[in-house]
C-alpha cells in the first residue's frame, strides 16, 4: 500500500462513493499514528473523543473537553499531508446551533480539522444546516451514540426493531438535506446500513455497521490488538501474524478497500 498522492477532499469521497469504490478511514491521536495512517493510504484520519478512554483512561468519551480536542487534532494535522482531517465535537459542545457553529469553528481554525463529527439525529437538523451555512464541513454520527450512553442504557446495537429503523433512515436522509456531508453508522444492523447507504448521495461511514457501507472505521488501538480488556465484537487484531504497525495498518486499509472487512462475525 502507498501513500496518497494527492489531498482527499470531499468530492474525493463523494467521487469514490458514486464509482462504488471504498476508502478506509482510522482514528489517530498524535503526529506517529497519523503519519503511519497517511502512508498507509488511509484515506480520512478521524481524531476521535475515544481518545477518553484509549489515552485519558477515563470509562467514557464524556469528560473530553473541546482543548483536548484541539490538543490532538493539532497534532495529528502537523503529520498529515494527503488524508482528510475529522474531528469529533465533545459532549455538551454543540448544544446550540450558534455554540456548534463556534465549537467547530475552533477545531478548525485552531487544530486544523478538515471536518467535524457531531452525534445524533433529527434533533440536530437545524444545528447541521447552521453549520454547512457557515462552511463546516459535518459528520453525522447516528446508531450507538457514546456520548448518550447514560441515555441509552449502555453499549448497545441501535435500529433492531421496525420502528427504530425507519427513524434512523429518516434521521439519515434528514441530516443529508440538511447540509451534512458524511454520515457515521455505527452499532447498526448490516441490512439496515445497507439500505441507508444506498438511500443517501453522500458516503456513510460505518463501524459495527457491516461490510456494504461506503467505507469503514476503527480505533486504531482495537485494530492493532492493544486496547485493554474486551475489544468490540467488531473490531479485528490486524497486528496479528503481521511484522510490524505499519504492514498491520496497510493489511486494515487493504481488507476495507477489498470488501473482506468487516466480515459477518464483525457484523450484527
């Protein structure tokens, strides 16, 4: 796998979508892992809240505050010269339309991001649509949320029954019209993704959301086998049987391109 060879922009992601053509995208916290990504040919590098838990060691992404955000994306962004920088909104930063807007506005300006990823659904139409008004490029992130874990009880696969299914669709289709530009599917039955990825023009990321959305997502520490304790059923060691970080990171990025990740034990 080679680097990249030219900056990935929207319409690049976009363009890949439109010719049924996958790219991979990983998270990274800090100027080594974001370079290896990069050379890896990864295509989006998400710095995501998860780093509350794989770097802070808290139990959830929810004490990450919008410095540390801008901490890590800044220092992903000073390794990156080809992929495209997303970075996710803590809780609490986007309660607002006009507090989102400001929010992001600084992930931007300050850490560099490309892009910004907020959670939920139709809740935040209007704060999507304030966003793409004012140039930010959005994420929407729909399924499991971690940041409503409180909320929804746990760790949870989101849109199981008939009911919750066509409101996450809905909710999908929403936050397309409304501006988004991405949209984040995680903890999602395969059937269901499969049907919001076809529904919408703009890719879909998934992560636990099976093998026929637009691209896939991991933390890189699941991916490489570290995380400690229990990794999610949907992650996969690929630091296993390989020689080093960076073949693991080219093996991720080629299985994902392929179709052979996530395969149906990954899958709900």
């Amino acid at each position: 796998m080679t680097a990249l060879a030219s900056p990935i922009t929207l319409t690049t992601l976009r363009n890949l979508k439109r010719n049924a053509q996958k790219f991979a995208c990983l998270t990274a916290y800090d100027a080594s892992f974001a370079q290896l990504c990069e050379d890896a040919g990864v295509e989006v590098v998400l710095v995501g809240d998860s780093l509350g838990m794989v770097i802070q060691g808290h139990d959830s992404t929810l004490p990450v505050t919008l410095n540390d955000m801008i901490y890590h994306t800044a220092n992903v962004r000073r390794a990156t010269r080809h992929a495209l920088v997303m970075a996710d909104m803590p809780f609490m930063t986007y309660v607002r339309a006009e507090q989102a807007v400001f929010s992001a506005g600084r992930l931007m300006k300050e850490g560099g991001a490309h892009m910004v990823k907020l959670e939920g659904g139709a809740a935040f139409v209007e704060t999507v649509r304030a966003m793409a008004t004012n140039g930010i490029p959005v994420c929407a992130h729909l399924g499991l949320l971690p940041q409503s874990v409180n909320k929804l009880g746990g760790y949870r696969v989101q849109g199981k029954d008939e009911a919750s299914a066509t409101a996450m669709l809905n909710d999908a289709r929403a936050m397309q019209d409304a501006g988004a530009d991405i949209v984040l599917l995680e903890c999602v039955p395969a059937t269901l993704a499969a049907q919001i990825t076809k529904a919408l023009e703009i890719p879909v990321i998934g992560i636990g959301a099976g093998v026929d959305c637009d691209s896939q997502v991991l933390v890189i520490y699941d991916m490489l086998g570290i995380t400690p304790g229990k990794r999610p059923k949907f992650s996969h060691d690929f630091l296993r049987g390989q020689a080093s970080v960076s073949d693991a990171i080219a093996a991720y990025v080629s299985a994902v391109k392929s179709g052979t990740f996530p395969a149906v034990e990954h899958s709900f």
